[in-house]
C-alpha cells in the first residue's frame, strides 16, 4: 500500500473522463476532474453500450441511476437500397438476445446526456471532486516522480501526482504534450444526428407503428447509411446517418435540411418520410488521430485518452466505449500502484503497452466498417446478399431464430460478437489485472521449489496486509 492516497487530476468532464474518475476512485485514488464548460452536460444524441462498457455501469451502479432510459431493443434489421433492385428489401435480421447471450452483457442504446447525469452521479457519489469553469492554460511538469500543475485562464491551479488528459478532439492537454499531433480526416464521410419523439413519427407516418418500434433499422445503399433506435425508455426515436460528401469536413457545420434529405433522394420512400421529420440538423466531421507510439510525456505524470490521444471515426459505434475503456483500465491497473504492487510508471508503460494496439485495432475495423457500408454496384450486391442466412433462420422461426453455422461472419462488424469477439467481449479490467499478471511474471524469480512467482505472491499475498476497506470506507463517509 502507498503512503498516502496518489492525487489523479482528470482535464475533460465528458464520458471517458467521468468513467475513469469513478473506476481510478475505486481504486483508492483521490480524484478531481476538470471540466472548462461552466455546468456539465453534453448533446443529446442517441449512443450504444455493448457488453464491453455495460458490465462497468452495472459494476459501478451507474446502470441503476439511469434506470429506463438504458433501453435493450428486441431486434436489428437492416434493409437494402438499389436503383434497380432490394429497394427497401430486408437483407438482414439479428437476434439481440443472441448477442447479448454471446456479450455475456446487455446492449443498450441511450441518450448521451442520460448516460452523461448517470456517470457524473456516480462520480460524485465515488467521492471525486468536479470543478467546473476551469479552462486549462498552462502544464508544467518538474520531472520523474515529480507532480505536475495545471493552470487554468483565470490563474487557479492544481498539483496532481498524475494528470490525465481527457479533454477530447480538440484536447489542450494533447497539444501541450505532442504539439505536432493533430486530428486527421480519413475520409469524406461526414455523419448527421438528430432525435425525434415517436408520437410525432406514429402520428404523422400511421404506418410506422407496423415498421419500427423497439428494434434497430439501418438502411445501406451507395454512398451512405440511416441508423435508427429508440432512446429515452422508448419515447425518443434516434436518427444518425453518414453519407460520402464532395469534399473532406473538417468541422462542425451548418447545412441546409433539404441540402441532407437530398443525400437519400429515390431511397426507400418510408425513410425518405423519416427524415422529412428531421427539422435540423448538423454536419459532423469524423475525425481521427493518427496512431502514436506513446500516449504519456517524458516525465511519465501527464498521460492522455479518449478522442484526446485516438478519436475514431464513428461506423463501429465504440468512440466513447473505447475512452470508457480506456478509464476503466487505468482504474484497475492504478489499483495496483495503491496496493504497492507496482509503481506508477509501470502502471503508465502498461496502459500504453496494452491500451495502444487494441485502439488501433478499433480503428481499423472503424474504417473498414465505413467503406462497407458505403460501397456501390458490384460490391453492394454481394454485401447485400452476404446477410440472407440471417433473414432466412429468423423466416424458419420467427419466435426463436435458428442458430447460424459458426462459420457464418456477417460484414456488420459492429453488432457481431462473432466477427469481432475482441472488440464485443472485451473486459477492460480483466485485461488490466493480467497486464500486471504479465508484467510481474517477466520481472520476478519463479521460487526453484514451490515455482510459484515472487511477485505473484507479494501481489496476492498482500491482501492480508492491505485490502482496502478502510481507505473505502474512509472515502464513503464523505459522501
């Protein structure tokens, strides 16, 4: 066990900051976040939550203080576009309680600013310290094993034993640390979001309550794609779409209603009555960062996460679960520095050991994810046809849909368990705990006799010595 608590500073109050606020106090850690705007909060577009972050929220008892509006659909179903043929033509058909069987998790879907007020909650409720108001200005740093200060424009400051950077995109922190690191535009797909109540859609497209409800629709065709989901315990339809634009978009813009519904002109005519509900909408770029060898500073105290250090293009629907699952790795592994089992620079060489390679991997599947779902002609055909077991198992047995072949992959990478079982199955702090498994076995004697691991034994043994409950309870009392 260390000494005293280890002081965390987290920049950035968004999902990926507040995630790993709750898991690093779990840990033990005293934690303040930093958040630049002047009162939380964040836009109010649909998100999903898959098996990978969801054991979190149920873990921590995130899940319980968002309650109903963490909604499980019954089904997904993704429906063809062509000029010439499977206009509107249903192509595919998932089973969710398939997926979730396989996640070993529920999947939810979920306004971002409901599950937003549930991770601030269940931060303050952690015992962190949310400053709001503090606009970053100035990082210093005075060395190995020394703290770092934060400054903010109005002169406050604050000393931490380790700052993490969690403050997004456009991230001071990143810019303090690799000023040369900036975010990049991969392709021209931009994305649109919007949020419409479903007795505005029954009321004005009767037909609808036959079509969708609580199920996922994605209608594929050329060039783009239309996703939409309940959000809000049922009462909120989600609509995002994406469609290859002339040109990159390298920022937020304003555009013309008309000017996006036109994206899908001779689309199905009953999406086409969908998005003649949106009212506005947004121009989002997808922006990315390039991969980078290291995520830390010199002086290993300043490390960064989430869209800070890997912002992803959004096709595999894990931006934010990936900087979730950054924070939740850094909370297990940070577990650790306070029991004395490691130090804090090991902790800080694993999670960059660990926590690189399987981003880059998210990203790849993210761009490859976008280029299938945007294909044209020859390619869209066989994409098309590539999902027809499924419509055919569910069409045998439309209660319980016929199991698959294990062979079977299909190329919607994003609600397949099977396809990307390392993406869909995932657990953050399992993969932490055996980082420092890893790491303690390749630096320690094994005993010639017994065989057993000198530093598996002083990390396990330790909990007689030390298994934090005072520290908790201490840090309960304040709540």
């Amino acid at each position: 066990m260390t000494d005293q608590a280890l002081s965390v500073g987290i920049v950035g109050a968004g999902l990926g900051g507040l995630a790993a606020a709750i898991a690093i106090a779990r840990a033990g850690a005293k934690v303040t976040v930093l958040e630049a705007a002047s009162e939380l909060g964040e836009i109010g577009a649909g998100i999903q939550m898959f098996g990978n972050v969801s054991r979190f929220l149920i873990r921590t008892g995130v899940a319980p203080i968002i309650g109903d509006n963490l909604v499980q659909m019954d089904e997904i179903r993704t429906w063809g576009h062509s000029e010439d043929e499977n206009n509107g033509h249903l192509i595919g058909r998932i089973d969710t309680r398939k997926v979730v069987r396989d996640q070993g998790f529920p999947w939810w879907v979920v306004r971002r600013d409901h599950l937003h007020s549930g991770l601030a909650e269940g931060a303050r409720r952690h015992g962190v310290d949310i400053i709001v108001g503090f606009r970053a200005m100035k990082l210093e740093s005075h060395g190995k094993g020394k703290r770092t200060r934060i400054t903010s424009e109005t002169g406050s400051s604050h000393t931490f034993d380790l700052l993490i950077g969690a403050d997004g995109i456009k991230s001071f922190i990143r810019r303090a640390v690799f000023p040369d690191l900036k975010p990049h535009v991969a392709s021209n797909i931009a994305a649109y979001r919007s949020v419409v109540p479903y007795v505005e859609v029954y009321e004005k497209i009767p037909e609808a309550r036959s079509k969708i409800g609580n199920t996922m629709d994605a209608w594929v065709g050329p060039g783009g794609y239309i996703l939409l989901y309940p959000l809000t315990a049922g009462k909120e339809l989600n609509v995002v779409t994406a469609f290859e634009q002339p040109r990159p978009v390298t920022d937020i813009e304003e555009v013309d209603v008309q000017e996006f519904r036109d994206h899908y002109k001779g689309w199905d005519p009953f999406i086409l009555k969908i998005l003649g509900l949106v009212k506005e909408t947004k121009r989002w770029p997808l922006l990315v960062i390039p991969p980078v060898k290291s995520w830390s500073n010199e002086d290993k105290n300043v490390i960064l996460m989430g869209d800070a250090i890997h912002g992803m293009q959004n096709h595999m629907a894990q931006g934010a679960a990936t900087a979730m699952e950054d924070g939740i790795f850094l909370g297990r592994i940070i577990s650790e520095v306070m029991r004395g089992t490691i130090k804090l620079e090991t902790a800080i060489h694993l999670y960059e050991k660990k926590r690189i390679p399987r981003v880059f991997h998210k990203q790849q599947s993210a761009f490859v994810m976008g280029e299938l779902c945007c294909v044209k002609d020859a390619d869209q055909r066989a994409r098309n046809d590539n999902q027809t077991p499924e419509v055919k198992a569910w069409d045998r047995c439309p209660t319980h849909p016929e199991e698959l072949p294990p062979t079977y992959r299909t190329w919607q990478l994003f609600v397949s368990p099977q396809a990307v079982p390392s993406i869909l199955y995932y657990d953050a702090e399992g993969d932490a705990d055996f980082a420092v498994d890893e790491w303690l076995m390749s630096h320690d004697d094994v005993d010639a006799k017994t065989l057993v691991s000198d530093g598996l034994r002083q990390k396990w043994w330790s909990a007689l010595r030390d298994n934090g409950i005072e520290r908790w309870q201490s840090s309960l009392a304040k709540l």
